[in-house]
C-alpha cells in the first residue's frame, strides 16, 4: 500500500471545514473494517483511508502543522498493510479503569494467541512487540497477519469459513468475518498489492 505523504494531508482550519462529511465517509468506511471479538474487544483493519483520517484527527486535535505532520505520516505509514498482509489496530475496552487494569494484567501473553483461522488453517497474528511488558499490556494493539498465497484464496472462498479468535485463558471470543468484511480485506490486499 502507498504510503500516505503531505500532499494527502489538509491543513488543520481546511480539515476542519469538512470534517463532517468525511467522518461520514470514514465510518461509512471503517463499518465493514470493525470485527467485534466478545464484549471487550474489537479490531479495526486498517489501510490508507483509516489512516488519513487518523492523521488528519491528530493534527486536528494537537493542533500540528509543519514538520510534525511529517511525524504523524511516519507514524501512521508504518502501521499500512503491506502487499502480502492485513493490518489492524486491538482495541481491548473496559470502561471501568480499575476492571480494565486487571484485565490488561490477566491478558499478558496475548500475543499468542490471536489467530485468523481460513478454513483449516490458523494464521497467528503478530504483534508489535513495543506494546507489551512482563506485567500487563496495552489497551490499543497493533497486529499484522501475513496472508501467503493459500491463505488469501481462501479468504476469497467464500465457501470456506474465515474467522477471527482468541483464545487467552482469560478471555475467548470467536467472531465469523461477514462476505462484506472479506470483500473489504481483499480490496485492501488488492490496493497493497497495486503500490
């Protein structure tokens, strides 16, 4: 997937003239992107669009201009799907702070076990290794899931069942990937694909 530069970015005062609409645009878009895993966590595919919006969102709401835009971009760019691979931002969500610590705590070692399952195979997802320590982890996860050939033609078929699962001791969710979501990765592949 290309990666986002300045030319892609607004400036701030012109975001924030059409923010409306391109929040619309971008829920509208980030909808079949959005897998629920059980009630506490979620994960959002990620490509360019998700990540402009980001980027425009920091901008908007740290106020940056300038060389710090550029700081944004290296960010956000390091978090695009490459051409053989998903990528997806972990949202682990409790709105009680002290249930969401303990949770953090009890959910070390996630990062073994979150997997795509095509078919009959289990891809495991791989984990940006910064996010974590002995003690607890991260309440936002970056992951990627590297797709070999095999594997994204049976997220093609849809006669073939693709499913997103963890199975933590302390938390297991199984989530189906709807035809709507398969066809949005597969978009996302093609566009990485095409950089």
């Amino acid at each position: 997937m290309s990666p986002l530069t300045r030319a892609d970015i607004l400036p701030v005062d012109r975001f924030q003239q059409v923010r409306q609409q391109h929040l619309a645009e971008v829920l509208a878009h980030q909808a079949v992107r959005r897998v629920p895993l059980g009630p506490n966590m979620t994960l959002l595919f990620e490509n360019r669009t998700t990540m402009r919006w980001q980027i425009h969102e920091m901008c908007r709401v740290e106020g940056l201009h300038g060389d710090k835009v550029d700081h944004e971009l290296a960010t956000y760019n390091a978090l695009l799907p490459g051409p053989d691979e998903l990528s997806a931002t972990l949202l682990v969500e409790y709105e009680d702070a002290a249930e969401r610590d303990g949770a953090l705590r009890r959910l070390v070692g996630l990062d073994r076990h979150l997997w795509l399952a095509l078919g009959d195979r289990r891809l495991p997802a791989r984990f940006d290794r910064e996010q974590f320590n002995e003690e607890r982890i991260s309440s936002v996860q970056f992951v990627r899931l590297p797709l070999d050939p095999a594997a994204r033609a049976a997220l093609a078929d849809l006669s073939q069942p693709a499913r997103l699962v963890v199975d933590h001791a302390a938390y297991r969710a199984t989530t189906d990937l709807s035809r709507a979501t398969r066809g949005a990765l597969l978009d996302d592949l093609d566009e990485a694909a095409r950089a």
